[in-house]
C-alpha cells in the first residue's frame, strides 16, 4: 500500500511539472532581444567607453585600437 502512495505522489509531480512546462510553451516569448537587453549597460563603468570606441571605428578611426593595445 506504501508504493501506491509514493506512486501517486510521483505521479501527481509529474503531472504538475507537465502542466508547468505546457503552460511555459504556451506563452509567447518575446523574440526581440534587443528591447530585453536596451539599456542594460548604462550603469557599467566602462560603458561610454565601450561607445567612444564603437564611434570611433565607425569613423573611420582605427587608430584608437592601436593606441589601447600598446598600453
């Protein structure tokens, strides 16, 4: 009678996994990562840098690299 308990039990966390995972399924999951992660960033200490460098080569100016790896 003890294994008819336990089985039941089993089964009944089996179920609530289930209808946890369908229920997850079911959601629609936002697909643009973009919006998950805008603004993120703003708060590190090297953001503006990070931004400065991306300027910097989209310029043209790749002379910045140079500059840091010589550091």
């Amino acid at each position: 009678m003890a294994t008819n308990i336990s089985l039941e039990k089993r089964l009944a966390a089996v179920e609530a996994a289930i209808a946890q995972l369908q229920k997850h399924v079911a959601t629609p999951q936002s697909t643009n990562w973009l919006q998950e992660i805008a603004g993120s960033f703003k708060d590190e200490p090297g953001f503006e840098e990070v931004l400065a460098y991306g300027r910097a080569i989209r310029q043209g100016d790749e002379s910045i690299l140079e500059t840091r790896e010589e550091l």
